[in-house]
C-alpha cells in the first residue's frame, strides 16, 4: 500500500484474539467507565455530557491525588524524605492537569448551563468527599464536614479517619525532629484533629534552613515543594472559583451555599502558612 494511501497495514504481530486475553479494555473495566454518564435533564440537553465528563474526571484525578499524597505521608513516617518529595511532585503535575480543565468548562455559556442546571437537584462539587479528604490530608481539618456525609457511610468513615490522623505537614515535621533538626515542640504535640493554624515558633528554623540552603538542601527543596503544592491548590481554587462566576454569575451554589462568595473565602486558607509568612521575615534584618 502506498505511503499516500490513508491507512497502514495491521502489522501481522498484533494481538487480534482476546478470548483468553486481558484486553484493554477489559483492564480498564471501560464498560463500567464509559456507562457511567448518565444525564438527568429531559429531554437531555446535549451539554451535559460536558458538565457530568468534567466532575468525573476531575474525581478520578482526585483519587490519584489521595493515593499520591497518603504514600507521600507514609514515606516521611519512614523518613524517606526523596520518596514523599517524588510524590508530592507527582501530585503537581496533576494539579495542572485539573486546574487546566476549568477551560473546557468555561466553555459552557450561562444560557447552556441554564437549560440543565434545575435538574441537578442539591447535587453539588461542594459534596465531593474526595476533594474534602485532600484538604484534611493537607491540614485543612473541618469537622463540621462530617454531617455532609452522614447519607454516605463510606465517605464519612474516610473523612471521619483522616480528621484524627496526622497531616502531610505533621508528618514532615516529625520527620525533620527526626532526622535532627530543633523542631519546636509545639508543632509536635499539636491537636491533629484541628485545623492547622499559624505557628509562629517555626519561623526561626524555616528562616535557618533558606539562609543555609546549601547546607540543608533537603529541608530547603521541601520547603519549596511544598509552596508549590499550596499555590497550585490556590489556582485551582483560583480557577473554579473565575469559572463559577462565568457560568452562573453570583446565584447561590446548588448545595445550598453562596456560591462564588463562599469560594472566595477559600482564597484566604493557607495549608503551609509559615512557608509564607517567612518570606516577610528573610532579608529583613
């Protein structure tokens, strides 16, 4: 066949016979996937399918996060700092990935999302117990959350066991007292079923590790890993947030909250706070 021809051949040692083979298919379970959007509006208003797509995949990128994040914190429980910091690298990539896909939402005019938007009931992101997980993973603890899942027994034994454990955060700093460093006894003791909050007698070792990066360049590197991950959630929040404003403007969320009001309040949480406040501090002297 010619090289113009518009198609090549099937090479002869390509698998044709799947019978008792796994298939790709079948590895993915991709009839469980690809049966899993099921629009609600009637008559079913073609974009839909836009709105279910993005959620769900947006899910399952969460459900990498999770996965990411929770090695990450077993890693520093085993001082194997290289790992956690691998994975939280891994955990950025994917944030772009999902802060990306708010311009294909964005996509959707208010008049689109009008014609289906009554049919999602109280159906809202808001309720997305993967999403919560993350932040109580990262330290933004909320036990009020709970109540949210009480229909969900799943969910809220998940969240309800992430709420008493330690955070990504606690764990590195138990890491790095480990691994020698005069980490205050303060931010080893602390209450870790609380949200975390400002802790100002950590500031004089962060401010240590930058101006002696050289000699602590892994401490130095976590540092910074970990700004990076705190600024990406930030811009998808950043994001979600612009995106909630282009579609439906200032009505409230679906789930019962402000909407873009209540987002934007989200701006203002901080999972590493003293990563940033630092930053005041170095030079200043």
């Amino acid at each position: 066949m010619g090289a113009h021809s518009g198609s090549r051949a099937i090479e002869p040692g390509v698998v044709r016979d799947f019978r008792s083979r796994l298939s790709y298919g079948e590895y993915l379970d991709l009839d469980t996937l690809l049966s899993a959007q099921k629009p609600v509006s009637r008559p079913e208003h073609h974009d839909e399918m836009l709105f279910i797509i993005q959620h769900q995949t947006s899910e399952l990128w969460l459900k990498l996060v999770l996965h990411e994040i929770l090695a990450a914190r077993a890693a520093l429980d085993e001082d194997d700092l290289g790992a956690a910091l691998k994975g939280v690298a891994r955990v950025k990539h994917i944030q772009r990935t999902l802060t990306e896909q708010w311009s294909v939402l964005a996509t959707l005019t208010p008049t689109e999302y009008a014609q289906f938007r009554g049919f999602l009931g109280n159906s809202s992101g808001f309720q997305s117990y993967q999403y919560r997980a993350v932040e109580f993973v990262l330290g933004a603890k909320n036990a009020d959350m709970l109540e949210i899942f009480d229909d969900d027994p799943a969910a809220r034994a998940l969240l309800s066991g992430l709420l008493g454990e330690p955070s990504l955060y606690d764990a590195f700093w138990h890491c790095l007292s480990r691994l020698g460093y005069a980490v205050p006894e303060s931010a080893l003791t602390r209450v870790v079923s609380a949200p975390y909050t400002m802790n100002p007698e950590l500031i004089p070792l962060i401010g240590f590790v930058y101006e002696h990066h050289r000699e602590h360049w892994a401490a130095y590197e976590a540092f910074e890993e970990f700004v990076d991950l705190e600024e990406n959630f930030q811009l998808w929040r950043f994001r979600h947030m612009r995106t909630v404003l282009r579609t439906i403007g200032t009505k409230p969320g679906t789930g019962g909250s402000s909407g873009v009001g209540f987002l934007r309040k989200a701006l203002e949480l901080s999972f590493f706070p003293e990563l940033f406040a630092v930053r005041t501090e170095i030079g200043s002297r």
